[in-house]
C-alpha cells in the first residue's frame, strides 16, 4: 500500500562534493537546506542580506554586487535599508553602512568563487515604496499606507532571472546553478493569490530550465505530494517543522551531494553531536571534543567546522 507519492529527484550533473563553494540566497526555505550543508562541514554561504523573497529584489543586490555600485546614505532609513532584511538593521547608519557593503564584497566574492549556486523564490508579491518607486525587499513593519502592493509578471521575473544568470556568467562562467520554489505558502496574501504567485515563480524558473540555464529541485512538489499531511508542519500550518525539513534535505541529499562524502559526513555528525553533548565532567568533554576537531581537520582539511 502506498502512503505517499514519490516524487522523481534527478541527480545534479555535478554534485556537491567537500571541494564545492555553495552559494545559497533567498526565502527562508534556503536558509533550512544551507543550515543544513554548514551543519555537515561544507563550504557553505547563506544569504549575505537576510532572507529575500522576491526575484526582482534579488536581482538589485546581486545587479549591486557584481557592478560594484555601493550602498550610500540614500539607501538607508533610520536603522534599516528596504533592500536588505532585518538582520542588518543597526541603530549606527555608519555601522549599517559598512555592514551592506561588506555584505556587497562577500556577496560579489563568494558568486565569483562558487561551484554551485542555489536560489529559492518564495513569492511573486512585492510592496513597492510609494515615494522611492522601488520594490522593497522589507517593509521592516513601516506603515501599510506607504506602499502598494504588486505581483509581478511571469516575463519580470523570467528578465530578473536571465539578468542573474548572465552577470553571474560573466564573472563565473564554471557555476551551477540550481532553483527551488519554497514549499512555505504565503497565505497572508490570500490562498488563491498564493496560487497565483507560485505559478508565476515556476512557470519563470522552468523556461531558465528549458533554456538550460539552470537544473530544479523539486522542493515545493515534494512538500505537496510527499508531505501532505499537517504532521510535517509547525504550528502555524505553513512552515515545515523538523521533520519536514529533516525529509527534504534527505531527498535534497539523494540530488545534490556526491556519494563520496558520505564517509566524511557522518564523521562530521558525530563531531557535532559530541559538541551539543551534556556531560558532567566539562573539562574532559571539552578535551575530547578538541582532540576530535583536530583529527577531523588533520584528515579532512576541506571540512569547514
């Protein structure tokens, strides 16, 4: 008896191996399976701006990135810019100022040095700011009256993502890259709008696909199929809970990681779980753990603990 639909995961062409430079931006969905790889000791770099839902706010920073146009007073307002997540507010705007264009250079440094780059899109519904005429990739909880609200295109998000595609290109000609579509439903914006914005994602990241700009990977198919049923869910009914992330990342292994570091990652695992162990005898939990870091470092240099 089946209790589920499989879903067919194809193998990257080029798997992620201990000698990959991941890069991974986007929804908060990039942030489960980047946790993930850091977890297990790969080169691993997670979204420099915050999570970024939208294709066109992407498309800005990594545009910014690339060109070298930096981050100025202008961009900012008070504590925050509209065109980077909370996670870079900071009280001193010169503070702000250096942490963006910090986050510009690594941004800029870590795509030139990629092997492999992954992009989850979360919604095709963006607020745009009334005065600045721009798409924000944050309201950072400003008033509702200062912006619109728009679903962009499938053809805006299709240019977004061949610009991406083509700047990165230019400066990273080897890359892999690979789209997913968040499995978390935006239903704040609506069940039916929710439909509608997935839609237009999948339709624009399947004609990259077709073009062979990039490879997919099924998460949103998988969380739908595979995972229907609320038990996989935390407790807003929207999020995938432990266990749903734990399921995907299983399927995501199957895809995307070369066998040959299977041995290296359940090293890794142990390493990390002696490290969150409790034990009574501190000093000598510590020393353990120190004599197992330098032996996993002595022989798997290429691990990033």
């Amino acid at each position: 008896m089946k209790l589920s639909t499989p879903v067919p995961v194809l193998k990257l062409t080029s798997p992620i191996d201990y000698n990959s430079k991941v890069v991974l931006l986007g929804s908060c969905f990039t942030e489960n399976i980047g946790s993930k790889l850091s977890y297990y000791g790969f080169d691993t770099t997670i979204n420099p701006f915050g999570i970024i839902f939208n294709s066109t706010s992407l498309r800005v920073l990594i545009d910014r990135a690339i060109h070298h146009i930096p981050f100025t007073r202008e961009d900012i307002e008070g504590d925050y810019s509209y065109l980077a997540h909370s996670d870079l507010n900071n009280k001193d705007q010169q503070q702000l100022l250096d942490q963006l264009n910090n986050a510009l250079k690594k941004l800029e440094t870590d795509l030139k040095q990629a092997s492999h780059l992954f992009i989850t899109l979360g919604t095709a519904w963006v607020y745009r700011h009334i005065d600045k005429d721009i798409i924000v990739a944050n309201c950072h909880k400003q008033p509702q009256q200062l912006f619109t609200k728009e679903l962009l295109t499938t053809e805006t998000i299709n240019t977004d993502l061949t610009s991406i595609y083509n700047w990165i290109k230019k400066v990273n000609a080897k890359i892999n890259i690979t789209y997913t579509l968040s499995p978390v439903r935006h239903i704040k914006d609506g069940f039916i709008e929710n439909t509608r914005s997935k839609s237009r994602l999948h339709d624009a990241i399947q004609t990259q696909v077709d073009l062979n700009k990039a490879t997919y990977f099924p998460a949103y198919e998988i969380a739908m199929d595979e995972l229907r049923d609320y038990r996989f869910y935390a407790r807003d009914m929207v999020h995938l809970n432990e266990i749903g992330v734990d399921f995907i990342w299983s399927r995501f292994r199957e895809s995307g990681l070369n066998n040959n570091t299977l041995t290296q990652q359940k090293t890794v695992e142990k390493y990390r779980k002696l490290s969150q162990h409790r034990a009574t005898d501190v000093k000598a939990h510590q020393l353990q753990i120190e004599q197992m870091r330098a032996k996993i470092n002595s022989q798997y240099p290429e691990i990033k603990l």
